[in-house]
C-alpha cells in the first residue's frame, strides 16, 4: 500500500532472487528508503542533503558501482 502518494523505484543492485530488495522514493524534499518485500513495515527517512552525502561516501569508498547508479542518487 502506497501510504504517501510516493512512487517508488526498486534498486537494479538488489538482489535477482527477490530476497534482498530495496527501493527509494523522493518526497518533500526526503529520501525515503524501504524493503519492497514488505513495503508497509518501517521505512528509513533522510533529509535530501545526508542522502547526497551517503551516495559519495559510496563512491569514494569503493563502491563506484553504487554510488553511479541513477537511482542512487536523490
């Protein structure tokens, strides 16, 4: 159920067996990041700007693949 009216978009990294699934929605200005198996439970909320700083700390650390991906970024 689609609670906030965000749309959703699953990570192309998370897992091909279904088990492993993430996905984010951007909303006022908030990063918003829950598993999609299970997409009523808790979700993660960040501020637009912390997300940015995540997304490079990827990128930076060796997590090129990550961090360059569209969807990672906010």
């Amino acid at each position: 159920m689609n609670r906030d009216n965000a749309r959703w978009s699953k990570s192309s990294y998370s897992g091909g067996s279904g088990t492993e699934c993430v996905e984010i929605a951007v909303l006022n200005r908030r990063v918003r990041v829950r598993d999609s198996k299970d997409p009523g439970r808790s979700r993660l909320d960040f501020a637009i700007g912390t997300w940015g700083e995540f997304a490079a700390s990827l990128r930076q650390s060796g997590g090129e693949e990550a961090g360059a991906h569209g969807r990672l970024e906010a």
